[in-house]
C-alpha cells in the first residue's frame, strides 16, 4: 500500500504579484496607495513652498496673540485683550450650544411630526406633510434669515416695555422679555460657592462644573439602580418599586448642593433703554436655533415615520388586544423597536446640523466660523492655519457624535442568539 505524498509547494514568484488572481487585487490597491500618498505628499510640499516664497510659512503663534475685537455672544469670559485662541474657544463653545440645542429641538419636534404623519386624522396628517415639504425643499440659510427678519421687524423693542402707555409686556410673572434685541431670562446666580475661594484666572464657573459633577453622579446611581432592579425581575420575576429611590438620588444631592451655593435667580429690568440683568439670549442665536431645528425636524419626521412604517402591524395589533391604548402603544411597543432603523439616519441629521451652524455668520452669531474662520483669519492674514483648523474641530465634533450615537445604537441594536 503506498502512502499518497502531497505536491511540493511552489515557491512565491514576483510574476505573481500580476499574474495570479490571488494577489493581483492587493497589487492594484496597493499601487494606487502609494500614488494617492506621492500626489498627497507632492501637494503638502508644493503648498510649503509656496508659503515660504511668499514669507507665509505654516505658523500657529497667532493664537497666542491679542484678538482686540468683541464677541456678541459668550458662555465665558472674553474681552478685548483676550488671545485669538480664546476667541477660538468663545466661538466654538458657541457652536457647540446651538448644535446641542437644536438636536434636542428638532429630536422633540421631528418624532411628533413623523408620528402624526401616520395619524388617522386626515388634516393633521396633511398640516404635517406639508410642514415637512415646506421645510425640506427651502434652503436652511432662507430660513434663518426669515426668523431673523420676523424677531428683528415684528417683536417690541424694549421702550415699548416702558411706562403706563406700554405696548407690551414681560411675561411669566415678570420674569422673562422677548424683545427685538432677543430674549431676557432669569439667570441663575450664587451668593457663595467655590468660585470665591480660587484663583478666577481660570475663567470657569466652578459652581456650575460642580453641579454637573454632582447631577452626573447622581444619575449614575440611578442607572445602577435601574439595572439592580433589572437583575432582580430577572430571577424572581417581580420588578422591585424603584421610581421614589431615583427620583430621591437625583433630586435632594443637587437641592442640597444649591442651596449650600446660596442659589438665586437675577431677573431682567428694563433700565433706560434696554434691559439690564438676567440671561440674554440674542436674535441671532434664536433665529439660527429655531431655523436649524424646524429644518432638521422636517427630515427626522420622515425617518420616524419610516421607522415606524417598518415594524409590523401585527406588533400594534397585539399590544391592542391586551387592552394597551394608542398613546401607549407608541411609547412601548411601537417606538422602541423602531429606534433600531431611526438612529443612522438620524446620526446623519444631527452631523447635518452641526455642521449648518457654520451660517451663523449670516445673522452675526460669533460661531467659530465667524471667529477663528472670520475675524481672526481677516486680521491676521493666517489663511491657511485657520481653515486647517476650521477643518479639525468640525472633524472631531462629528466624529465624536457619530461615535455617541453609535454606542447608543448598539444598547439598542438586536443580539443573535
């Protein structure tokens, strides 16, 4: 009986590399990325070069020296004698607000609009078809140039506030104005805290970061007793009554920690001819908030409704014949398993918003588009370094809320078993 030998195997040629169909793709490939890094390195040099011969070389020291120019809108302090690179910060701190707020706004809006697209009731399913057709097929920059327009031409000025033959009036008990200058809230305030004991060189509201501190802690704990409580229905089958106990860990920390701050509210009064005091949050952040979130809701509305339209009618059907009503269909049954086919796109939208608050600078809201890429870029004749870095902090903001989202989309996402 012979036993059978196994070909001897044959040696790697480099004719291979062309010839043989198993490494010729990875030649291609390899070959194109070499000529995409030759033109990417050729480009970067010819650009050097030209810097140099124009004495423009590639310097980032300007952000170190004085802006001399102010900033309508702030979260932290900034004047005249602040650095372009705090200037940089005030304005992406700026765009960082509006994008956050209008995610929130246009998430609220366009689940209500993608909801009531499928209601039975003829004319509101029409009145939000057409609020989503108006919205998505006008450009974004109109309508933030015609909410700016509607609060500069149609709101009071703060002199109609003045007097016995005052127009018009603040609202919710005095407390709040909307005027055509924007609107005045109360701000909140504090008679003692860790602020006074530290060097305010930091420029940060220590107050505030501490009550973040404590808010994130206590909803930490809350979420683990969630979780506990998960794990004991699991065994038992009884779900422990937890809501008192979580509404007690994130409650009372933070009360506590208010009132040993000394917290207060500083109202707006109206003192000659504008309103002194309080919040003021100014029309061109207002218009530029609400336009960008109505815009984005109009498109969120349309995946919500295909997401619902994805899960089957068999799902509703059955939570109806164990008595659930409509509202609470929606909520339990219907939404949660739709949020599997909403969370892409609706990355995207929120990527889309972000990036949008980039026409800011069509109204005068300082974003970081109108600091660094604006008025920074104008006075210190540093092009180049200023879009470069445009470029990197929109990168990392959209990287950073794809990846959120995607950690969120995978809680949510179905496990093979």
């Amino acid at each position: 009986m012979t036993t059978p030998v196994a070909p001897p195997r044959r040696r790697f040629r480099l004719s291979q590399l062309i010839y043989d169909t198993r490494y010729r793709s990875y030649t291609i490939q390899v070959f194109a990325l070499l000529m995409f890094l030759v033109f990417v390195l050729s480009l970067v040099n010819n650009t050097l070069q030209n810097l140099a011969n124009a004495g423009k070389d590639l310097d980032f020291d300007f952000l170190f020296s004085t802006a001399g120019y102010e900033i309508n809108q702030k979260l932290i302090y900034y004047g005249a004698d602040s650095t372009h690179l705090r200037a940089a910060i005030v304005g992406l701190l700026n765009t960082l607000l509006v994008a956050f707020l209008g995610c929130i706004l246009a998430t609220i809006i366009g689940t209500l609009v993608g909801v009531l697209r499928l209601s039975k009731n003829w004319l509101i399913s029409k009145l939000m078809g057409l609020y989503v057709e108006m919205f998505r097929n006008v450009p974004v920059l109109l309508w933030i140039l015609l909410i700016m327009a509607v609060l500069t031409e149609l709101l009071p000025s703060p002199r109609e506030f003045r007097g016995e033959d005052a127009t018009a009036s603040m609202i919710l008990n005095d407390t709040t104005a909307i005027t055509n200058r924007g609107v005045y809230v109360p701000m909140p305030q504090f008679s003692r805290g860790v602020d006074q004991a530290v060097d305010h060189s930091l420029d940060l509201n220590l107050n505030a970061v501490l009550i973040l501190f404590v808010l994130a802690a206590s909803i930490y704990i809350s979420h683990q007793i969630k979780l506990r409580a998960d794990r004991i229905q699991r065994k038992t089958g009884l779900r422990p009554t937890i809501w008192y106990w979580q509404f007690g860990i994130i409650v009372l920390p933070l009360l506590i920690l208010l009132y040993a701050l000394g917290f207060h509210l500083g109202y707006p009064e109206l003192k000659g001819f504008n309103f002194d005091g309080g919040l003021r949050f100014r029309n061109s952040m207002v218009a530029l908030w609400l336009a960008l979130s109505l815009y984005t809701a109009a498109f969120i509305g349309e995946i919500v409704r295909g997401g619902i339209m994805a899960i089957s009618k068999g799902q509703s059907e059955a939570a109806e014949a164990l008595g659930l009503r409509p509202a609470r269909i929606m909520r339990l049954v219907i939404l949660p398993q739709a949020m599997r086919v909403i969370i892409p796109p609706v990355i995207s939208q929120y990527l889309s918003l972000t990036k949008n608050t980039s026409l800011a600078i069509a109204v005068g809201y300082m974003d970081i588009t109108g600091t660094l890429g604006g008025i920074t870029m104008n006075q210190t004749g540093r092009e180049l370094e200023s879009v470069l870095l445009l470029m990197l902090v929109y990168t990392i903001i959209s990287l950073l809320v794809s990846a959120g989202m995607n950690l969120y989309n995978a809680r949510v996402a179905l496990v093979e078993r």
